[in-house]
C-alpha cells in the first residue's frame, strides 16, 4: 500500500518506526508541529541519540511528521479536505505499524465566539455550517452523514490537565462547541471577503444565533476531524486557542509575537496531558 501523500509505503518498516505510537497530535502547519514535537522532547525527558535532531519523517511536500517517543505530532494544512487526507494515510500508517490504544487530538487556532482573546477552547462537539453535530458529504453519488462529537473523556482530561498549569489560572479554558466552516470567509460570517453577500445585521444575528446554541468558537478542521475519528473508533479531542472574539471583530489584528503567545497556551495544555498521561506528572489532587 502506497501511502502517496506522506511519502510512506507498506515496504517501509512500519511496525519497528510507528509501533509505540500512543498519541498523534495534529496541527496546521510544519513550524507549530516542530515546536509541539520539541515541547514534547523536553517535557517528558525524551533522550535523542548523541548528534542527532527531530527531523521531518514526511518524504513528500504536502505534511510534516516528527516523531518524539510515543507522540506523533503532524501538519494537517488548512481545511477539512487537507485534513482528510493526512487522517486517512495516518491511520492507515499506525494499522500497518500496529500501534494500539492511539489517541487523536487536532491542536489549532481559531475565532472564539463570545469569549476574550486568547482563550482556550476544547470542543465538546464540532457542527456544521448549518449548526448541526454532523458531518455531511458526498461517497458514490449518496450523501453520508456521520456524527461528529469528540471523546468526552480525552476532552475532560485535556481540561482538567489545564487546570494545572500555573500560567493558565487568570486564562479563560472552557468546554464548548465548535463551528467547522467551509472556508475562511463566507461561511464564517466574515463581511471582508472578495464576496459577501449579506450585511452586518444579518452577520450579527447569526453569530449570536449560534453563541445562544453554545459554539464558542469556529475554525475549519474540527468537523472532518471528529467525525473520521468516532468513525474509526479512535478517541479524539480538539483544543484551539482563540485570537479573537467574533462577536465584535472579523479580523486577527494582534502581532505576530501575541498570536504565538496564545498557540503556545493549547501546547501548553496537551504537553501537561502527556505528561500525566505518562507519568511525568500528578496532579495534587491525585496524591491526597
């Protein structure tokens, strides 16, 4: 089986690269992947042979894959249809390696809905453009319909791993529901696009429609992501960081340096849930 878009076939050696993969950890582009995979390295201890580095395991052009111990951390590009693609050749990679009790988590930013700046949501449930909990698409002429909610005991655990961290104690961190749009602009309500065929009051009320039906947040990955993953039967979580509230602004006007501060607090978080997750770390609360 050639896995084309990672550059990974089944005459690779697999099972010896990829057998003791717990976690998989997925986010948009290469650098915030390289930075998780360092974080990891450094945060449970990961001793890299003498005069060798991280590097990327993807032989082609399109994703990124380090590998640090256990956790896979790994681009996905923007929007469900790249997402798809490197969902589907991954999993495929970790049967073939067989690799057992894997979890997936999608680490990303987003709009919040309601909620400051650089806040940090954990989805509940990922819905559609249309507000439901379900991914539709298209499979041989027919249209499939597929659930979409997220693994609610990986998602408590991320939250309460949250909860110990020092520097997220004045940060806002909250359960909630995620809208997964079609595109950047139109379906996220944005009035700046090159179209725009609605108006400000229309916006509004629909954006308020949905904070009222409890989506906190809205990017363009969660859907495909959740919904593949309760489908495989692979518990996933989706964490994302918020760069600006909705309700009051369509565009990320915060400085470079501002935006990084808020990506590094999800890392923060899944890095502590691997931590936990592994060992490393007991929260208080675990040694009473």
């Amino acid at each position: 089986d050639v896995l084309y878009d990672i550059g990974m076939s089944t005459d690779d050696n697999l099972q010896a690269r990829f057998g003791d993969v717990k976690f998989v950890v997925m986010s948009g582009t290469r650098l915030r992947a390289e930075r998780l995979a360092l974080a990891v390295v450094d945060a449970l201890a990961i001793s890299l042979p003498i005069g060798t580095r991280l590097c990327d395991l993807c032989d082609s052009d399109r994703y990124s894959i380090y590998k640090a111990g256990a956790v896979l951390a790994v681009s996905h590009g923007i929007g469900s249809s790249s997402v798809s693609v490197l969902l589907h050749e991954v999993t495929k990679l970790l049967f073939y390696a067989q690799a057992r009790d894997v979890r997936y988590i999608r680490l990303g930013t987003s709009g919040g809905l309601g909620v400051p700046p650089g806040s940090v949501v954990i989805t509940s449930e990922a819905l559609n453009g249309t507000l439901e909990p379900k991914l539709t698409k298209t499979v041989l002429g027919r249209v499939v319909e597929r659930s979409s909610r997220c693994d609610a005991q990986l998602s408590a655990e991320l939250l309460a791993a949250s909860r110990t961290l020092p520097e997220l104690q004045e940060v806002r961190v909250e359960l909630g529901r995620t809208m997964c749009a079609e595109d950047f602009y139109e379906a996220q309500a944005r009035l700046d696009g090159a179209i725009c065929e609605f108006g400000e009051e229309e916006r509004n009320a629909f954006l308020m429609r949905a904070h009222a039906e409890g989506v906190r947040n809205i990017e363009m990955e969660s859907l495909y992501f959740s919904a593949f993953s309760l489908k495989a039967g692979i518990p996933a979580a989706v964490i994302c960081s918020t760069l600006l509230d909705r309700l009051k602004d369509d565009q990320v006007t915060i400085s470079p340096d501002k935006i990084q501060q808020y990506i590094w607090r999800s890392i923060a978080v899944v890095v502590r849930f691997l931590q936990i997750s592994t060992g490393l770390y007991a929260p208080a609360t675990q040694n009473l």
